[in-house]
C-alpha cells in the first residue's frame, strides 16, 4: 500500500515539473512580444526623509499585464528575463521610461532604478550616460540600485562597472542590504551611496530581538561610513517610529504608499508642487 502510494507521489511529482518547466517556456515567449506590445509598465513608490517625511524620490518597479494571464509580478518574471537574456532589452526599457517619465516632473526628485546581474556585462555605464543625455535627466536625479547577487559573479568587473556609472554622475545604492552571502565585505569593496535594508528586517524588528538589533547595527554602520540608510517595507507608524529614533535616513513602503502608476504619481507630484508654491494654486479660490 505505503509503496504504490509512493509512486503514484513519484508519477504526480514528474507532470507538475514539466507543468513548471512548460509555464515558464511559455512566459519567455510571452515576454518577448510583451516589449513589443506595450504589456510591460512601471509603477512608482514613494520615498520619504524619516524625520521631515519630504518625498524624496521613488523607485521604478516593473509591471507586466499579460493580456490573458493578468499581472504577473517581477519576481514571477525577471528571473526567466534574465535566462533568456531579454533583460538586457527589457533593462533598457526601463531606464529609458523611468528617466522620460522624471526628466517630466515639477519637481527634482530622484528616480530609482532596479539593475539585474546580466545587464553589468552589457555596458551599463554607457547606456545610462546615452539615456540620460537623450531623455535631458539630469544624472544627479537617477539613482542605480543593485543587489549583491549582481556583484558577485565577478566583483573586479562589477566595482568597474560601479565606479563607471558613477563617474557619470549618477548615485549607486545596495539593495536588499543585509539578505546577500558577504554584505559586509561588499560595502567595504563597492563605494555605495545608499544602502537600502532588506523588507525582511524592518518587518521584523516588532517580532524578532534580532532582526531589530540587526537594523540598529545596519544604521550605526551607515553613520560611520557616512553612507545613508534607506529602510525597505515600511507598513505600520510602530516601524517608522523605531527607524526615526534610531536615526534612519529615509523610508519606503506602504505606510507611505504602494508602487502607483505614473499618471498617479504625477498627479500627486503636481500637488506637492502646488503646496510649496500656494501663489500658483489655482485650485484654491480666493476668499
Ligand atoms: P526590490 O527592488 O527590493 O523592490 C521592493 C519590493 O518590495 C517591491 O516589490 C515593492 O512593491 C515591495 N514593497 C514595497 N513596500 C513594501 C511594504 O511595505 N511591504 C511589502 N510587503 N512589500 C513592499 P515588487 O514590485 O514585487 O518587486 C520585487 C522585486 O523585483 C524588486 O525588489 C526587484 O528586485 C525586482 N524588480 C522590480 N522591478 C524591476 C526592474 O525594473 N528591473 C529589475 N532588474 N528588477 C526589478
Ligand atoms: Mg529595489
Ligand atoms: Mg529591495
Ligand atoms: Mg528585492
């Protein structure tokens, strides 16, 4: 009984890895025509200084509305982008609608791009400083994230690549800080402008001793650096009020907003602009 239960397990397992292997060949084909089709789109979320909660950028997030399947998020589809190696089309894509849509808004706040490994070995630095001169973005107001899984592959090419891109005047931040196999001795190698720490962390730090003394060590590290800290995953007032007591630099997450689409943002944008500047308020009539 126990035995032919075994291997009905065994010819139930089989089927369900080609179901994988066959959905994920199909989204490769997919994803190749949905550059093409106008399916792919990025969203923005917020990010604000901790103790004065001024915006001060936002992060691109890429979006895929696949017209039978729905939306499929990245971590469902970068992965296969970069096996396929279409992630360096797609990458570009992205960089050049992310800077487009910033060089648009009233007002010089940062976008923030995510970088994939494979796009490292393709030119990077170049391809940013030819974006930036034809989207009119001013190199200062885009800020390149990347993760640790992109570094080590080849860190002497990588901390070339690094030093490049910001040679062309745009700030380099470490994502996902905290999660990689040596975050440490990368901040030591990579001279980052930013280090975002990990969502896993933040969320955490109610919970788990750990995960806050971690996040407390993370901020102390970034002040003797001199580097700034950025907090992922940001959801409840108890997480922001920790982060600003323990002297984090900035926050995103959706206490302060989920990624939106590009015309919410501007809208929004458009807002922050007019209540800087009640003079050009037209919205508020005269009394
Ligand atoms: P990431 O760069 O670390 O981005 C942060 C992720 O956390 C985003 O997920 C964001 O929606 C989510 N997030 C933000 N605030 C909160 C919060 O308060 N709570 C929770 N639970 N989550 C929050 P998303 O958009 O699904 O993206 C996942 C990952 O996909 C990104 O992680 C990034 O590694 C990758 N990705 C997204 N867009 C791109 C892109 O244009 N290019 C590349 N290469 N990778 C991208
Ligand atoms: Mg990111
Ligand atoms: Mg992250
Ligand atoms: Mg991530």
């Amino acid at each position: 009984r126990a035995k032919s239960l075994g291997r009905g397990k065994i010819c139930t397992y089989e089927p369900s890895m080609d179901e994988a292997n066959r959905v994920r060949a199909e989204l490769a084909i997919d994803l190749k025509r949905a550059l093409a089709g106008n399916e792919l789109e990025l969203h923005y979320q917020v990010q604000n200084d901790t103790s004065t909660g001024d915006i001060v950028g936002f992060e691109a997030l890429i979006r895929w509305n696949h017209p039978q399947k729905g939306r499929i998020p990245p971590d469902a589809f970068i992965p296969i982008a970069e096996e396929t190696g279409l992630i360096v089309e797609i990458g570009d894509w992205v960089l050049r609608t992310a800077c487009t849509t910033a060089a648009q808004w009233r007002l010089p706040f940062k976008v923030a791009v995510n970088v994939a490994p494979m796009q490292l070995n393709h030119d990077l630095p170049r391809r940013v400083a030819e974006i930036l001169k034809q989207t009119g973005l001013a190199p200062a107001r885009l800020e390149i994230e990347l993760t640790e899984t992109g570094i080590i592959a080849d860190r002497q090419h990588a901390l070339h690549v690094v030093l490049a891109l910001k040679a062309t005047g745009v700030t380099v931040a470490m994502d996902d800080f905290g999660t990689g196999y040596s975050s440490l001795s990368t901040l030591q190698a990579f001279p980052f402008d930013k280090i975002k720490v990990d969502k896993s962390f933040i969320q955490a730090v109610e919970t788990s001793a750990h995960a806050a003394a971690i996040v407390k060590a993370t901020l102390l590290l970034g002040r003797s650096l001199n580097i700034p800290v950025l907090a992922e995953g940001v959801e409840t007032t108890r997480h922001l009020d920790f982060l600003r007591e323990e002297g984090c630099n900035s926050v995103q997450g959706y206490l302060f907003g989920r990624p939106m689409p590009v015309e919410i943002v501007n809208r929004m944008i458009d807002d922050a602009k007019a209540s800087n500047q009640p003079a050009s308020d037209t919205r508020k009539a005269p009394t």
